[in-house]
C-alpha cells in the first residue's frame, strides 16, 4: 500500500481484521475546526479509512468521541476464536520480509 487511505477506496476483510483484532486503529491527523472556544480534531485510520471526531475544549479536555467507521467495518467478524489466536495466525501465516516491507520502504 502506496501512502494513505482515502475514503472511499477498497478495505479488505485482512485490514479490518488487522484493525479490529490485532493492531488497533492507525489515527493520522486528518482535519480540525475551531467549535464552541475548543477544537474538532478529525483523525482517520490510515488502514480502514474510519474516521474520530473528538471535541476539545481551550483546556485540552476531550469531550466524548464519534467513530464513523469504514463500509463494512462493525459487521466484520474474525475468523479467529479470540485476539491470541489472531496474532498467532498473523505472525505464522505472514513472512519477515512482509513485515518489514514497509519499514525498508521508509529507510530506502
Ligand atoms: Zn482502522
């Protein structure tokens, strides 16, 4: 994957799986407004492309948070029993060179 997702483009079932059972959201900072004397912070997951609303006020106090998740991401069942046996079907099934693609991409 060449840079960041954008909406709209294709999300496999592996990234949510990667997202929702292994890894977490990747947030990037994606938007922000000035609301109510506080801010609108918007990040996006550069692997699903769900995106975070978080209101904060002049103090940095967040407010609650809205997810507005990828087509398909909240039905997106696992074909893991449990998170442990996701990260052991991830790290057998996926090669040293996959996993660190990315990082010699950066480094080249
Ligand atoms: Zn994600």
């Amino acid at each position: 994957m060449a840079g960041r997702r954008r909406r709209g483009d294709v999300v496999t079932a592996e990234v949510m799986e990667q997202c929702k059972y292994l890894f977490g959201h990747a947030w990037y900072p994606y938007d922000a407004e000035a609301r109510d004397g506080g801010w609108m912070e918007v990040v996006m997951c550069e692997r699903c492309g769900s995106v975070r609303r978080t209101p904060i006020d002049r103090n940095g106090t967040t407010h609650g948070r809205q997810y507005q998740y990828a087509d398909g991401y909240r039905d997106a069942g696992s074909t893991y029993s449990d998170r442990a046996d996701a990260r052991a079907a991830f790290y057998a099934s996926t090669t040293h060179d996959e996993l660190t693609a990315r990082r010699k991409r950066r480094a080249g």
